[in-house]
C-alpha cells in the first residue's frame, strides 16, 4: 500500500473555501479535497478557528478597525449599533446599551495622501493604548472603530481621548483628536 | 507548483470489500467508508451549498449512492471510490440547485442509521487563549481576519473596502492566521 505525501498548504485550501480559484483550478481542488484526508481534516480545522473568530467577534471581546462598508453588513445582519460620528476635536456623550451588540466611532479626519495612520487611545485610569498601522482607505475621509463591547461595559464613568496620528519616516503628525465622555447605561 | 498527492488506497481498499460482498451488507466495512468519505463530502457541500443542513443532506445523498453503487457491483472500478463520490456530489449539488427532490426517494431505500450520525469535531479551542491571541494580532491582520471570517469573504472584496490589492490581502491574511495558530500553540504547550 503507497501513499503520497499531500503538499497541499492551507491557503490554497483556504482559497478554494472561499471560491478565489479560477474554476479549473478548483476542480482540481475539488478532486482533491474529495480524496485526500489529511486535506479535509486541515480545512475542518481552519474553519472551526474561523468559526470562533466569528463567534469571538459577534460577542464584542476584542476590538477592531474596519470600513464603514463593514459596519454596514453588521447592520444588515440585525446587529444593534449605536454609532458615534466625531469631527477632528469634536466631543461626545456616549455609552452602550444593554441591547446594543456594538458602538461605532467614525473619526472624520484628511486621511488623502496619509501613508500609514495610529491611532493613541488615553484613558484617565487605564493608561495610554497605541495602535500601530490600522487599515483604512484613504479615499474614505473617517476611521470607523469598533471597540471591544465587554471593554466598554465594564467602564465607569470616565473620559477617554482618541488621536489619529498619520506616520511617515521622518515625523508624526496629529490629524484630529476626540474626545469620548463616556457613562455606563442606568 | 501544487502535488495533488492523494489518499485512495484505505477507501479503495474498503470499497473493494464491500463490492466483494456483493448484496450482502457487510456493515461494519460498510459504516468505515462512511466515516473516512463523509468529512470530505461535508465541506465539499458546505463549499457549495453554504448551509451545514444542506451540507449533511448531500453527504447522506452520496454515501447512500456509493453504497447502492458497490453493493449492485455498478461500480465497476473500487479503487475509483473518490472519484465517483465526488462526481455523485457534483451532480447533487447541481440536482439541488435545479429544486429536484432526489433524496426523499433515494433514503426510503437505505437505512438512515447505516451513515455517520456526526463528524468528528476538531478539538474544542481555548477561547480565553484565543481572545487575548486576536487582541494580540497586529491592527491589520485583525482587521483582515474579522472580515474575512464574519461571512467568509474572498481577498477580492475585502480588498476593496479596504482600499488594498487581493494580494496584499491575501498576504496580510496568512500572516494572521499563522501568528494567531502560533500564539494558540504556544498555549497548549504551556499548559
């Protein structure tokens, strides 16, 4: 009895999952998926791992940078939102609700032209938080964060300032400050 | 250069003994294909059909067939198992898509309890582990991974909203998933 060593990686396993093949090449996957173990037992993992990064998203433990169109999609979903929209050294009175799933933040800001941008989180209690190189589209003109939820829920009252900082090699540059007065729900 | 390397000679071996066995069921041979093809017809219709009950149905459909198939000596090459489960799926998924209701008739004729009741589940991951790990993942990669996973989005349009190319994405995404599994292992060797 022979068997040959699959070399197959995961991201071409990966790639055919999410349909990125050109369709003779995922034939050939598929033929392969269909005879090769090892193959489906790798994918099956990766797609738990992917499961619980959607779980893990969908109950607000860890916070992320995404484009609005992103946020979109949430909504469509049925997720409750409750967004704030700032302009650069622009204010606000926030919270999140018992039935909210997540807060949105939309830092307006001239993002034209920034080759990297970070974001500076200061928290009167918790200290400085910094962001390194977050994703954005400069054509965009705003940053939307989504913050951790069960962060927020476990908040007092408290003030918290956010910076957008656009980074080149030889200097850093503030592109707008906000400022969030948050309380926790009644 | 991809080496489709493959791994019939188990269920061709298997297969062949139930061909052997002609109309007789040798169930528990029978019930060893099963569990070997049926994770592979699973995420083959999961890819597919994007629905885990859809998914199951068709890997029911082609056990069921492949069974009747070996059983009658239809299938006249054994070693060939892979392929016609595969090609059994093709024309399902196709069958299902059309409306057509192929498996309420092809079921009445097999026994239910003959087909794996589960797959095997991977191990259950540490999701305290796997929180701090994502909270670790640099900006980019997290990003990139959320819309990815959310609803499982090609490079293509995550590189759109994102303002990226597919491939920088494609990039940005295994590093995240390498680092994240890293961060997920180190774990369990400490543990």
């Amino acid at each position: 009895m022979t068997r040959t060593e699959c070399t197959m990686n995961r991201d071409e396993l990966f790639a055919w999952w999410l349909g990125e093949l050109d369709s003779a090449t995922e034939e050939r996957l598929d033929a392969h998926v269909f005879a090769c173990a090892d193959c489906a037992v790798r994918l099956t993992a990766l797609l738990a791992l992917g499961d619980a990064i959607r779980r893990e998203t969908l109950s607000g433990s860890f916070g992320f940078v995404v484009p609005a169109a992103f946020v979109g999609r949430l909504h469509a979903a049925g997720l409750r939102l409750r967004e704030y929209t700032l302009e650069p050294g622009g204010s606000v009175n926030c919270t999140i609700g018992p039935g909210d799933d997540f807060v949105v933040s939309h830092l307006h800001a001239p993002l034209a032209g920034v080759p990297r941008l970070d974001v500076i989180l200061d928290d009167p209690t918790l200290g400085r938080f910094r962001l390194d190189d977050v994703p954005f589209d400069p054509q965009a003109g705003a940053l939307t964060v989504v913050p951790s939820a069960q962060f927020l829920r476990s908040l007092g009252v408290t003030q918290q300032r956010m910076r957008l900082i656009a980074v080149t090699d030889a200097q850093e540059r503030v592109l707008g400050e906000y400022t969030f007065n948050h309380t926790p729900s009644s | 250069m991809v080496s489709f390397g493959v791994e019939t000679d188990d269920d061709a071996t298997l297969a062949r003994r139930i061909a052997a066995g002609g109309s007789t069921p040798d169930t528990a041979t029978e019930s060893e294909l099963c569990r070997r093809l049926a994770p592979r017809i699973r995420l083959y219709g999961l890819k597919h059909l994007r629905s885990e009950a859809a998914a199951r149905d068709l890997m029911q459909d082609v056990l069921v067939l492949l069974l009747e198939q070996l059983r009658s000596g239809a299938l006249r090459d054994p070693s060939q198992v892979a392929s016609f489960a595969l090609g059994s799926a093709r024309q399902l998924v196709l069958d299902r898509r059309r409306g057509e209701r192929r498996r309420a008739r092809i079921l009445e004729a097999f026994p239910i309890d003959l087909l794996p009741g589960a797959d095997p589940a991977p191990e259950p991951l540490d999701t305290t582990r796997l929180q701090y790990c994502l909270a670790a993942l640099p900006e980019r990669e997290r990003s990139v991974l959320v819309m990815t996973f959310y609803d499982d989005r090609p490079a293509d349009q995550v590189a759109v909203e994102l303002g990226l190319t597919a491939g920088n994405v494609r990039v940005i995404r295994h590093r995240g998933l390498e680092r994240l599994r890293t961060c997920m292992h180190s774990a369990e060797g400490t543990a």
